[in-house]
C-alpha cells in the first residue's frame, strides 16, 4: 500500500499553492491531497519563479495581494516567459468587482476566502480540465 | 497733515517780505532814470537802511567820473558826534586795507562795542566802481535772504551808476556837440538854423529813447529771472484786473502759455465761472474803497486750470508799491496736496471709528491721578451709556456684572499701586439684563505725575459663543473622520479576519474528509483541527483588537502605554500596509513612559498617520517604501511619537495647510484626518506637526506630556475632551 501510495503520488497533478499568509499554506495541501492532488507551496511569486515548479506545475492557487509581486503580477509574468498555467485566484478581500475581470483576463476562478471545499474542488478539476 | 503751521506761516510772511523788498530794488531804476550817481546812492542807501534795519551803511565811489569824490554815510541812531563821511568811509577802507576786491565778504566786532556784522559789497564787477559797507547789529547778519537783497542792490547801484555815469557823458558829448554846431552856424547862414535845430532835436529824441529802452529791458530781464526761477505761481494784475506778469510755475500749474493770458482778466482765467462775480465784486469795492478782505493774508480758495479742472490753491496778494496806477502780485500755491493728506486724515479716523464699530473694539485713555477717562465712541456703544455722559469708575461699576465688580475693583487697584500692564476679561450687564463679555487691554505711557494707560476694549460675546459652536462642529468632525476611517478600515478588516477564517474552513473540510476515508486518516485529521483551533484563536484576536479600537466606551482618559497602542495599531494595519508593498520598520522606545489620555482617540492618531504615510508612497516605484514608526521620550515630561516616509513628500506652500480641515492632497482624501488628528492631539496638550525629510518625505510627529495638565485630578480637564461614541 505504502508503494501504490508513492508511485500514485507521483503521478497526480501537481497543484502549487502561492500565499503570503500562513494559515493558507498550512491548510490547503492536505485538501488537495484529499482531492488527489499533489501540492507543493509557496509565500511569495518570487519564490515560486525561482523554483523548478514552474515547469511543472499544471494548476496554480493565487493569492492576489502579496507583498512584492501581486497575483496578477505573476500572470503577466507567466504569460510573457510563454508559461500559462491554469490560474485559481484566491482572496481575503471582500471586494467582488476583482472576479469578472480576472476571469476576462484568463483566470479559471476567483474564490473569496474563506471558501468550500466543492468550490475549490470544481475550480481545480476545471483547471486540469478533468470534469 | 499741516506741520508746524505757525513756522509755516512765518516763513512764508518772510519770504513775501523778502520778494517785496527785491521787488522795490529791482524797481529803483525806474526812479534813478535821469538821475545823477548821487541820487543813485542816495536813494539806494536809504532803501538798504530801511529793509534791513541797518546799524550803519556808508558808500565809497573810488572812480567818479569827472566829479568829486563821493562819499556818503547812513546812521541808524546818532550817538553823539559823528565823524564826518569822509572819516568814517577813510576808517573803514584802513580797515580793509583799501583793496575792496580782497575783503573779506563778513567781518565782525571790528568797530566800537557789541558785535556788529559788517558786509562790504564791491561796485562793479571788479569793484572798479567803489564799495558800500553795510554794517547791522547782528551776528546772524546777513541771512540767507538779506544776502541776496544786498547782491542785487549791489548789481543795481552798478548798472544804476554805470547809466549814470553814461548819461553824464552824454550829456558832456552833447554839450560838446552843441557849442561846435553853434560855431559851425555862426559860420553858416543864419538860414540853416531851422535845419540844425531839428537835427538836434531830433538825435537828443533819438537818443533818449534807446537809453529808456536799455533801462527797461536789463530791468525786465533781472526780474523776469527772479519771476521764473520762482516755485510758486507768481502772477501779477494791473488796476484793472489784467494779466501783466504770468512766471512758468503759473504756467505749469494752469496749464496755459504766458503769452495767452497776458492783457486777460485774471479772474476769467483761474478763477473757476460759479465764483468770478464774486472775485470780481471784490476786486472792484477794493479798487473803490481800497477795503479788501484779500490783500496781506494767506487764503485758500479754489482756481480752475486750463483743462477745466478744478483743484485747491493758497493765495496771498500783495500791492505793489509803486506809483502809479495801483498793481498787485499774487502768489499761488497748489494745495492739492495738503488737502488731500487734510482730507485722508479725517477719512482715516472715519475709518478707525468705523473699525471700532465692526470689531466691536472701543478705545479708551484713562490719566491715573487724576481718573479722567476718555471714551471712544464704539466704547459709549458696547458699554450702552448716553454719549454725553461723564465717564467716571463709578459709572463704569454699574455696568459690571456684579459677580465681577469685585474682581475689577481689585483689578484697577492693584494697576493704580503698581502701574502694571492691563489685561483682563469680565462680564457687562446691561441695563435689560443682556450680559456681554468684554476683554481689556492697556499699556501705560508718559512720565511721573502724567500718567495715562492707553487701552483697548474688546467685546467679544460673539468669539465666546462661536468658540463654543466651534468645540461643537470640531467633535463633529472627529466623528465624522471616526466613521471615514471606518469604511476605509471595513475592508482591512475582512481581509484580516478572512484569512483565518479561511484556514478553519479549509481544515474543517480536510478534517472531515480524513475521518470519512477508510481507514480514517485519525493523525491527519487531529493536526487539521489543531491548525484550526489555532487559525480560530488568530480570528478571536482580531476580533477583541477591533473590540478594543471601536468600542462603545465615551472618551476616557487613562493611564497608558503608547508603544502598546501602537503596536496594536500596526497589527490592524499591517495587512493593508503590506499589500501597499509598504515596509513597516517599528523603532519603539524601550521604558517609554505611560501616558495620559483617551487610548482610542490616540490611536485614531496613530492609524491616521499610518495611513498617511502608507499614502504619500503609492506612487514610488524607484525606491522601497520603507515608513518608519518611532516612540522616544521627550524632554523628562512627553513622549514623541513620529511616522516617516519616503514618499512624495510635500509642497513648502502646503505645509501650511495641511492641518486646515478639507484641504487634502489626495484624489480620494476628505481632507479632515490631519485637522481632526490635530485636535485630538492639542486636546491632550500635545502638538502635532511636519516636518520634511532630509531626503525624500516626510515626517509627522506628534508629542504628547505623560501627565496632561490635571487630568487625573481635576475632573472638568476630561470633559474638555469630547466623548467619541462607537461608530461600529
């Protein structure tokens, strides 16, 4: 079991997780393993780009407001190195305005914290183009 | 405004003494027309004697031609025997050495006793003429004016005695002439003698009448330079009223050439068309009566220029004194000016009536030993006694409120024992029982035995109760940025408290996924609920922080640690501040001391200025945003807190202003947090300011002393302080 459990392991999708705050960062990857997803986390956008997970993640949750680079900020960013992984922002702002227009700008979702675990479910098989 | 107007006076009657008197030297040619080097002198000396009340005036001709040496000698007052001319002029040329083109131009105490000045003036322009000696008792002598007289006396005798001495040898050429003409006829027919008569005639006319012209016209021209050079307008009129002499001031001043004026009234000239009948009527009854209410005074009237414009003039007319038909000088001077100054000093005092009406201020000089008190009007008004009232203490006391007579009896008492300065506020009662407030201000002035306090009386029962109106609209406005601070806060406070609440959410979920597998994952799903109990104690934090900033408590003054309240006051912000990509760099004083003061109205303060700060550095891209928060003791009494950013910093002009309520810089901003935070902060004795930073930014400090005067004793100090009910 323990075997199936690795060689499963490595082949889930790989899910990273980009938040400044930890009680996020703390939480969120043992739900996605719930989900079967592998995730690995990150505190900033810089941090995130200067890992090997660039090329390998194939879904990303986005905090939006971030000391330093912002959510968006690395959107742009990904989007003029070529690289455009599925992107599920989230946020503790209250302000629903940001929503229609990250989703216009290619964002598969926005969630507001704090969020149910179908949301974050839908919005992460809709990235992987699962369901 | 006239100064001095009696030297004023005085000076100009001298003046008008001294152009009479030129004007009679300058007319004795027309008396010596004809006359012989004697009579010159003769008439000249008298008139120096009399103008100018010489002691002593002797004259010398050294070159009289073909005639006796001329010497004559004018004496004030004979003290006993006089020496004859010839002696006293011998006397006075040893005195000088007999060379009169070396002499000094003043001697004194030269001859007898007392001091005497004694001026001698060379006849000639080399004194090839001779020389008079003037001599006065007086050592002022000659003023500035009797030198000039004495001059143009002097260049008159000249020209008088070279005329003189021409006209004598013509009348020598003519004598001459005459006997050869008679030997030369004896010779000829008696026939020719019709001839030679009308040519003697006629060259003895023609003769006479180009010296008469020469006379006049060096006699024009020396009066016309004295006339021109003038500064005041000199015009003068013959018997009937017209124009003979018009100088460039009266040109200058009325705007028309000589040359127009000359033969016309002068009355229809500068007199303006409403008064002429009545100059006229005067001029006329004067030339019948010789009564005039004109003539040797100074007057002031009004005269009319070229243009038609009017404007005020001084006029004095004089007679002059020459025989004949009767001519007359006027002087005129201008006074626009003078009446102009006469009239703004009476519009000024206008004004300051007026002033003291619309300030409410009354003015007031009260002599201390001899309790005279003068009023100003405004002071009659405020104080409601009938303006001709004698202002007496007495009086002053029953308009005094009489819960204050007491104090102003005191008051005055100790001023009278100690001459001290004079400031002090009290109530009036008016008779219909309205009570004023009034403040009192005076200084003293003058010296022993005359003194006199000046002061100022200021009612200012409407600054009270604007005061107190202000006190309310200004803790109107505190709510006001209280509830403006809140809807800006509302979303740092989501945010702060979404955050937790996300962690719960999503370890309850993962908790309960866990259980429900199989085999449930039991260790998994007990470190899912730890996390959430401790996301849950962050969450409860947050919210007794805000409990605290936004309770519902009044404003209460407590005993508090500002680096506590600071620190929960960058707790709140420091999300906002961060997703501001602002970097919070917290330099708290350690041992700072506690304070006194509303914790929640400080922090208000505080957060403000964060935000400020946060603010002023949105736009810097260039350089970190780095804002730094500080508390340090001040003094031994106060505690400093300042917050300084690199931001944009601020216009020197706006410095001033930003304070004032409403003034912002911000797109957004109502401009009310700097005005109210600095209401908040004086309220609690402190002050709160600006100031630039050596580089970019700037820093706001506000200080504050650690025991606020009286607050933990005198319980009307916190009342002071407006209560701030919860906006939440």
């Amino acid at each position: 079991m323990e075997l199936r459990h690795e060689r499963r392991a490595s082949e889930r999708p790989l899910v990273s997780v980009i938040d400044d705050d930890d009680s996020v960062r703390d939480s969120l990857p043992d739900l996605l393993g719930e989900f079967g997803f592998a995730a690995r986390t990150f505190s900033s956008a810089e941090e995130f780009l200067a890992s090997d997970c660039v090329d390998q993640a194939r879904c990303l949750i986005l905090d939006i407001a971030m000391p330093g680079m912002t959510g968006p900020d690395l959107q742009r960013e990904l989007k003029l190195r070529g690289r455009e992984i599925p992107i599920i922002f989230i946020t503790a702002s209250t302000d629903q305005t940001v929503r229609p227009r990250l989703i216009e700008r290619g964002a598969i979702e926005c969630l507001f914290k704090p969020f149910s675990d179908t949301s974050l479910l839908e919005a992460v098989n809709s990235a992987l183009h699962l369901k | 405004m006239e100064v001095q107007p009696d030297l004023a006076s005085d000076e100009v009657k001298h003046l008008q003494r001294c152009i009479n008197d030129l004007v009679t030297v300058l007319a004795l040619p027309a008396i010596w027309s004809g006359g012989d080097p004697s009579h010159v002198l003769h008439t000249l000396l008298d008139a120096l004697m009399r103008m100018l009340r010489l002691a002593l005036v002797s004259v010398r001709l050294t070159d009289p031609v073909g005639e006796s040496p001329l010497e004559i000698v004018r004496v004030a007052e004979q003290r006993g025997p006089m020496p004859s001319a010839h002696e006293i002029c011998e006397a006075l040329s040893q005195c000088f050495k007999n060379e009169s083109r070396k002499w000094p131009p003043q001697l004194r105490n030269l001859m007898g006793e007392g001091d005497v000045s004694i001026v001698p003036l060379p006849l000639g322009l080399q004194g090839e003429l001779g020389v008079i000696v003037v001599v006065a008792e007086r050592t002022d002598f000659p003023r500035q004016t009797e030198a000039l007289l004495l001059s143009v006396a002097a260049n008159q005798a000249s020209i008088g005695l070279q005329e003189a001495r021409l006209l004598s040898q013509q009348k020598r050429l003519a004598s001459e002439l005459d006997r050869r003409v008679e030997q030369r006829t004896a010779e000829l027919a008696t026939a020719n003698e019709g001839l030679r008569k009308e040519l003697s005639e006629r060259r003895l006319v023609e003769e006479r009448l180009g010296q008469g012209e020469r006379e006049l016209k060096r006699s024009e021209v020396r009066k016309a330079a004295i006339v021109d050079a003038a500064l005041d307008c000199i015009v003068t009129i013959n018997h009937e009223g017209c124009i003979t002499e018009f100088n460039p001031a009266a040109e200058h001043t009325f705007g028309y050439r000589r040359d127009e004026v000359l033969g016309k009234r002068l009355v229809d000239v500068i007199i303006p068309p409403s008064l002429r009948e009545k100059h006229r009527q005067g001029f006329a009854r004067y030339m019948a009566t010789g009564e005039g209410q004109v003539l040797g005074k100074r007057i002031e009237m009004t005269a009319v220029r070229a243009d038609g414009s009017q404007f005020p003039v001084e006029l004095a007319i004089t007679r002059i004194p020459l025989e004949g038909p009767p001519s007359f000088t006027g002087y005129l001077r201008d006074i626009t000016e003078r009446t102009r100054a006469r009239q703004e000093l009476r519009r000024s005092e206008a004004f300051l009536a007026e002033a003291q009406h619309l300030s409410r201020i009354g003015s007031f000089s009260w002599r201390v030993e001899t309790d005279e008190i003068t009023w100003s009007e405004q002071l009659y008004r405020i104080f409601q006694i009938d303006r001709d009232a004698q202002v007496t203490f007495e009086l002053i006391g029953t308009r005094i409120h009489p819960e204050d007579l007491a104090v102003f009896q005191e008051h005055i008492a100790r001023t009278r024992r100690d001459r001290s300065e004079v400031r002090l506020e009290f109530r009036l009662q008016m008779p219909d029982g309205a009570v004023k407030y009034v403040h009192v201000a005076a200084h003293i002035r003058g010296d022993h035995g005359q003194l006199e306090y000046i002061g100022a009386v200021q009612d200012v029962t409407e600054r009270r109760s604007s005061e107190e109106a202000l006190n309310k609209a200004r803790s109107a406005l505190s709510q006001v940025a209280r509830v403006t601070s809140l809807g800006v806060l509302t979303a740092s406070i989501a945010h702060e408290v979404n955050q937790p609440l996300s962690g719960i959410v999503t370890n309850a979920s993962t908790c309960l996924r866990m259980l429900a597998a199989d085999p449930p994952n039991v260790e998994g799903a007990r470190e899912t609920v730890r996390r959430t109990i401790r996301d849950g104690n962050r969450a409860s934090e947050v919210i007794s922080r805000l409990r605290a900033l936004f309770s519902k408590k009044s404003a209460v003054t407590q005993s508090m640690d500002l680096n506590e309240a600071t620190r929960e006051v960058i707790a709140l912000s420091l999300s906002e501040l961060r997703r501001s990509r602002v970097v919070l760099r917290p330099e708290l004083a350690d041992n700072l001391p506690l304070v006194t003061g509303d914790r929640v109205q400080l922090q208000q303060v505080i957060l403000n200025l964060l935000r400020n700060a946060a603010d002023a550095m949105n736009t810097i891209d260039d350089r970190p945003r780095d804002l730094v928060i500080r508390t340090e003791p001040e003094d031994e009494d106060r505690v400093r807190l300042s917050v300084s950013d690199v931001g944009i910093g601020l216009e020197p002009r706006a410095a001033d202003r930003i304070f004032e309520a409403f003034y912002t810089t911000k797109d957004e901003g109502m401009g009310i947090g700097l005005s109210v935070s600095r209401s908040i902060i004086e309220r609690h004795d402190g002050r709160l300011w600006a100031t630039p930073n050596n580089g970019p930014g700037i820093t706001f400090s506000f200080s504050i002393p650690c025991r606020p005067g009286g607050v933990a004793s005198d319980g009307t100090r916190a009342s002071r302080i407006p209560s701030v009910s919860g906006a939440a």
